[in-house]
C-alpha cells in the first residue's frame, strides 16, 4: 500500500516574517500583495479578526491563510479599506519579501527531503513524500519529528497528513490544523472507519483537493456537500455527469491511489516575468529599464532549466480600473532568427516589441514579458547570414560570469546596463513595509549582541 505525506507550511509568507522577527509572534501579522495592495497572507492571530473583517468589509479569511472570495466581494481584500482595524489591534504589516521568502522555501523543502529519498516539491510551501518504502513503525511519531526539525532549524511551523492516495493526504493535512488537539499531524491510516467517515462529513466538498469553486457548485446541486458524500457517491455516475478527474478524486477518497509521486517538474512552456509599477509611468526611458529588467529575470530562469526560447513577447497596459486614465493595452511580438537564453540579446529584443506599442499618451501600470517557444538548449543551427558566431560565443561566456557572481554574491550584484539603477528607478514596486532580505543580503544580516 502506497503512503504518502503531505508537508505544509502553516500560513508560509506570515511564518518567514516571525521567524526573524520574534517580536511579532504574539501579534496579528498580515502580508500584502504587490505594491502593498492586497492582504494575501496571514498568521492565526490576524486570522481571529475575521468576524470584524466580515461586519467591515463582507468578507473572511480563508483557512490556508488566503483571503477567500465571497459573493459579495473581490478576490483580495484591499489593505487600505481594513487599516484602520488592524491598526487598532496593532497588526504587524509586511510588503511581500519575495527573495526571501523563496530562500526559506528552499530551506524548509531541503529539510523535508531529508526524511524521504521520493519528494515532490507542490508548491512555495508544500511538499508530498512517499513514505511506504521507509521502515516506519510510527507514521505520527515521524511526522512530528520532521515537524520538529524544521521548527528547529528554521523556525517555520508545518502541519503533516499522512494518508494511502495524495488527495486524502491533503485532507488529512487539512483537518490536522483545523483541530488543536491533533498538534498538526494526522495519520489517517492510524484511523478507525467511523473517525474517518465522521470527518470526512466535518470537510465540505469545496475543501477536497481538485474541486474548485464552479465544480462544488454544481456538486451541490446534485445534493454533494461534504467529502463523505462524495466518498460515497457513484464513480461511474460521477465520471458520467462530470469528467474522469472527478471520479480519480472520488477513487482517491476510497483510499484507491491514482496520483503518482512527480518527482521531476516538466520545463514550462512559457516563462512570464511581470510585475505592476510602484507608480503610473509614461516615458519610454523608465519602460525600457523595467523592460529589461523583467527580461533579465524571465532569462535567468529559461537557464536554470538549461533551454533556450524563439520567441520575445511584451505587453503594456494602463490601469484598467481607473477609468479617468486613458486606456490602452497592447502586446507585440518578435520571433528570434536563432534561439538563445543569452539576457543581453534578449534584453534588446524585448525593448525593439516594446519600441513598437508604447505611445506617449498613455500612463502604464504594468509591463510583462513573455519567453515562449522553448525547448532544451543543445547544438543551435546559426544564420549563414549573420555572421555574429564569436560574437555570440563571447556574450554567452560573459552571462555565465554574471549568474556566478550573482549566484555567490547576491541577486543583482552584477547587471546589464540598460536595466538602469535600481535604487532610482521610478517604475519599482511599491514596498513600504517591507522587511529585511535576512537571507540573500550581506548588507541586511541580522545582527546578533550578546545580553549579560
């Protein structure tokens, strides 16, 4: 019988500020979404406030630490219209800290690693292991010791489902923060057939991995409403009235294993690098800047997973929700003679796309780049008639030199010139709260003074 666990950092983007910030722990903290706009992270203090949140604004936090969308509201609660009520129960507030929030994801995925040899990586703060190869006595026992270690080592609090498919391991996870008593760790093996049926009735059918908000909907409608109903109702009705991936959820549910373990993450398709502007931009030097600088990042990554892409793809927009701006969107596209991952090429393609749809009277919220067309890098047919080869050859050896350095000494402490000076760029995103880069940055170390 296959076992699998389902690894979940509680409330990740919330838990990485208090790991560095002691101070905090015993108070509400929220993050917020690009340019401080959105709460979209939260820790199990801010999360109490929820019925003033929903008598202020008609709407709750949801339990995975997201704000959860209701009929009447938005996707994200906007931070300015609650301000006032966190500032009231003296809410720590964050701006995203993206890098280091990246750096503790790798930490706390190594640490898990280390009590399977099988591990696939779900997400930012999720992890799955197989277990059933491992000679475990006490699944529960090992549970806790791992939750133990990556509390101890980098001070980041999971909750462990251990479960025979990966759907009910999820589920398993998910009730092991709902109820205290259970310390984040629920074996769902160790369980009684009655203690398993009594909280699959406990978990609504929304709350099962894979059935979206649409899909619960019309589960429903057909008097669908917890888990239990479903674990109890028909594959082949299921399969019949909705698709086959509902009917593996429903297989799963009865402890049949249909997910197998991905172990290795297919290379994307298309590698987008975007971000909204701190501030309204017009003139075409601050695009190109941010132009470039989103290229560099979207090339940085096309290397990390050793392709090369054919084709460069920007897009402008105004904001679309302040209608006294003029509105504009537009996106243009350029296909490469040969393929490269080089920055510095395909910096200067990008900012030719951008050359070609940016006009002067309009105001630009947002730049995204697009890398497409890609595939994994190998012998490259050159053009006969652009005779660059050394030329290429060169840029290439000196990009190499670049991610070294700024693989030893930091992100960005080498970059190409036409992303401009960071520190003074007008395009940047907004981040007034934000917190040190403790991890990734000599300069934002934290310092330790002994007390006697």
């Amino acid at each position: 019988m296959a076992v699998f666990a389902l690894i979940d950092g509680n409330s990740f983007y919330a838990s990485c500020e208090m790991a560095f910030n002691p101070s905090v722990r015993e108070r509400p903290v929220v993050v917020l979404s690009n340019n401080d706009g959105c709460i979209v992270a939260a820790n199990a203090k801010a999360k109490a406030l929820d019925q003033q949140l929903i008598g202020a604004q008609g709407r709750s936090l949801g339990s995975g630490g997201y704000y959860a969308a209701t009929p009447q509201s938005m996707m994200y609660q906007p931070y300015f219209k609650v301000a006032n009520l966190l500032q009231q129960h003296n809410t720590a507030v964050f701006s995203s800290n993206y890098e280091l929030y990246a750096d503790m994801s790798q930490r706390m995925h190594r640490i898990i690693g280390q009590f399977s040899p099988h591990q696939e990586i779900y997400s930012i703060d999720e992890s799955f292991l197989e277990l059933s190869t491992l000679p475990i006595e006490d699944f529960t026992h090992y549970a806790r010791e791992l939750k133990r270690r990556v509390w101890k080592w980098i001070g980041i609090p999971v909750a462990v489902g251990i479960a025979p498919t990966k759907t009910l391991a999820k589920l398993a996870n998910h009730l092991a923060k709902q109820h205290a008593k259970m310390e984040g760790v629920l074996d769902w093996t160790s369980l009684s057939e009655s203690t398993r049926i009594l909280l699959l009735k406990q978990v609504k059918v929304g709350k099962v991995w894979g059935i979206g908000k649409k899909l619960s909907q019309k589960l429903e409608a057909q008097n669908i409403r917890t888990a239990y109903d479903l674990h109890q109702a028909s594959p082949k009705s299921i399969r019949r009235t909705f698709s086959v991936q509902v009917e593996r959820i429903v297989a799963e549910l009865n402890g049949q294993a249909c997910l197998a373990l991905n172990e290795t993450h297919a290379d994307k398709q298309n590698i987008v690098s975007s971000r909204s502007f701190g501030r309204l931009v017009s003139d075409l030097d601050s695009l190109k800047q941010a132009v470039a600088t989103y290229t560099a990042t979207a090339a940085e990554k096309l290397r990390q997973q050793q392709c090369v892409c054919g084709r460069v793809s920007v897009m402008i927009t105004t904001p679309r929700f302040q209608t006294q701006e003029l509105q504009y969107r537009n996106v243009y596209q350029i296909p490469l003679i040969t393929p490269s991952d080089n920055s510095a090429l395909l910096s200067k393609v990008a900012i030719q796309a951008l050359q070609q749809i940016w006009r002067p009277e309009f105001r630009y919220q947002k730049a995204a780049v697009i890398l497409s067309t890609i595939r994994p890098k190998g012998v490259v047919q050159e053009d006969l008639f652009t005779p660059q080869a050394n030329a290429s050859i060169k840029s290439d050896a000196l990009i190499q030199v670049m991610d070294q350095l700024n693989h030893r000494m930091g992100k960005n402490t080498l970059r190409l010139a036409n992303c401009g000076l960071q520190r003074q760029a007008n395009w940047k995103m907004k981040r007034d709260h934000m917190s040190p880069r403790c991890t990734t940055r000599w300069n934002e170390l934290l310092s330790v003074r002994a007390v006697h």
